[in-house]
C-alpha cells in the first residue's frame, strides 16, 4: 500500500478533542449542525513536519434571543487561535525567526 504522504510528513488524527464553546449566549449546545477537518501544522519532530488533522463539530445553538445560530468548537487561545493555521508554538518560533533575520532569509525555513 503506498502512502499519499510526502516524505518526512507526520499526521496524527485528533477526533473531538476541542474545547465545546457556545453560541453568543454562551451555553453549550448537543445539536451537531456538520463537521469539517481542520489543519493545522505544528513543531517538527526528528526532523519532520508535523501537521495535525482535526475533526471539529458545527453546532446549533437552541437559544432564542441568541445572535449566533450556528458556532464552532475551539481550542483554547493559548495552544490554537481562531483561524490559525499553525500552533501557537510555532507561531511564536516563526515571529522570533522573523525577527532574528529579517524576514526573508526565515521564510524558507517553513
């Protein structure tokens, strides 16, 4: 069996572990609307990139008065902001890199 993986590519499968959010009311809700796969890459291990593979849930929210009828689960801010598509780790090693050497000479080493 061949893999569709370019090599030194790691992918692991989180299912569900994000943390439930609610609508604009704030209150959790049990009513799946869809669920989409989110990627989202990470620090290398031994040398290779890491990119993980998340199963996030779309939600109803059955308040009345609330302003959002559907919302998403999240992670925390601290490991995964909102539409990030890196960890906050790297994140933070990409804006250092940045810095370090002025932009151009970091971005090919992403």
């Amino acid at each position: 069996m061949q893999s569709r993986l370019p090599v030194g590519v790691c992918k692991f499968s989180c299912g569900h572990v994000l943390v439930q959010g609610g609508g604009g009311c704030g209150r959790p809700s049990r009513r799946i609307q869809s669920r989409y796969i989110r990627r989202v890459a990470d620090l290398p291990v031994s040398g290779r990139r890491v990119e993980l593979v998340i199963k996030a849930r779309r939600f109803w929210c059955d308040t009345v008065v609330c302003g959002r009828r559907i919302f998403c689960e999240r992670f925390d801010g601290r490991i995964l902001a909102r539409y990030s598509r890196r960890t906050q780790r790297l994140e933070t090693i990409v804006h250092h890199l940045g810095l370090a050497l002025g932009g151009r000479p970091a971005a090919g080493l992403i």
